[in-house]
C-alpha cells in the first residue's frame, strides 16, 4: 500500500510539472509540454531551501507567476464544484477559485520537502493533430513502487492547458467534487467558501505555529 507520503510527493511533482520560466509554444505537443517543464523545474524544486521549507509566500508567487498561465483553473474549479457552479454567483465563483487554489498551495507547501530523488517516467503518447482533450500518463519513481501520475489537458487557443490530475487512479477533481457536493448540501455555497476559508487560516496558523 503506498504510504501517504509517497502520495504527497506524487502531489508535489505535479506542480513542479505545472512551473516554468520558459514560454510555452503554442504549437508544442502536450506530452512534451508536460515533459519538458517537469525536468526543467524538478531541478529548480531540489536546489531552493526555502520552497522546499515550505514558503508560503513564495509559493503563491509561483502559482501565480508560472502555474496559472498553464492551468484551466477556471474549469478545474467548476468541475470539482459540478452542478452547483451555474448556480453560484461571480462573486462566489471569484471566492471558490481564491480558496481552493490557497488549498491546493498548501497541500504542495506540506510536501515540497519530499522532493528529493523522485524523478518522472513518461508512457509513450500517441495524440492526433485532431484531437482536443488528452491525458499524458507518467510514474513517479524514487523509493517504493511507481507510483501513477496523469495529466488531463485541453487543447485551447493560448496551447494546451491542464485542468485535472490522476494520483494513485483517483483523478483530482473527481475527490473534490464529492467533498464539495457534501458541504453544499449541508450549508450552501456560501457554507463551502466560508469552510475553505477555515481550512486554509487553520492551515496558515498551525504554519506560523
């Protein structure tokens, strides 16, 4: 059984997948994309002791900087939301994407310190000129067992974008939505925000602890 810290070092080479201080060409195959940067990054990742400690703040920067760009959050967020996002305001929406993407830098923030001899192995890709939705399978090896990571993009206008990831055969958004859908249930949309809100101060103050 793979342990959870094999699953949050998984967690964190998805996001050093996602960072880049190169521009992306819009005409680059997504698996290469994917490939290229992860690389590129992985080594960035190892030799920063403060990302590594769990900065915060300078994570954030990065998200903002260099994940954003490449990520549909707007639909990874909408997605994991499910039904429930046509019924949420601008407002709301604006509010549940600030929350859940503070969520998701903390979970990485927590692990970064794994990154240590993890390194990807990419499956060979066979993509279509057509096609518009693909999914670029790789594993994550160091110590233990391989451990699966898939990468779920769209083709857009700006280049290929990703808006979900698969972890150990469990696709992100897929864990989020069932969590949100209960919370909605419970207390609404408002209820949701106003409890990703709790979460992210609770984590920033056990953080500051």
């Amino acid at each position: 059984m793979i342990q959870r810290r094999q699953w949050m070092s998984a967690l964190v080479i998805v996001s050093a997948a996602l960072i880049s201080p190169m521009t992306f060409a819009a005409d680059e195959a997504p698996d290469a994309l994917v490939q290229r940067v992860s690389g590129q990054v992985m080594d960035t990742i190892k030799a920063d002791a403060a990302i590594q400690g769990g900065d915060v703040g300078r994570i954030v920067t990065l998200v903002d900087t260099k994940i954003m760009p490449h990520v549909n959050f707007s639909r990874m967020t909408s997605s994991a939301v499910g039904r429930f996002w046509r019924q949420a305001t601008p407002e709301q929406q604006k509010a549940l994407q600030a929350e859940f993407k503070l969520l998701l830098v903390r979970t990485y923030a927590g692990a970064l310190g794994e990154v240590k001899d993890q390194s990807l192995s990419f499956r060979p890709s066979r993509f279509r000129p057509e096609d518009t939705d693909v999914v670029v399978r790789s594993e994550v090896r160091g110590r233990g067992e391989p451990i699966q990571l898939d990468y779920r993009l769209e083709k857009t206008s700006e280049g290929w974008k990703i808006y979900d990831l698969n972890v150990l055969g469990i696709w992100l958004v897929d864990t989020y939505r069932s969590q949100f859908a209960q919370e909605i249930n419970s207390k609404g949309i408002d209820g949701l925000i106003a409890t990703l809100a709790q979460r992210n101060k609770a984590a920033a103050a056990a953080k500051a602890g």
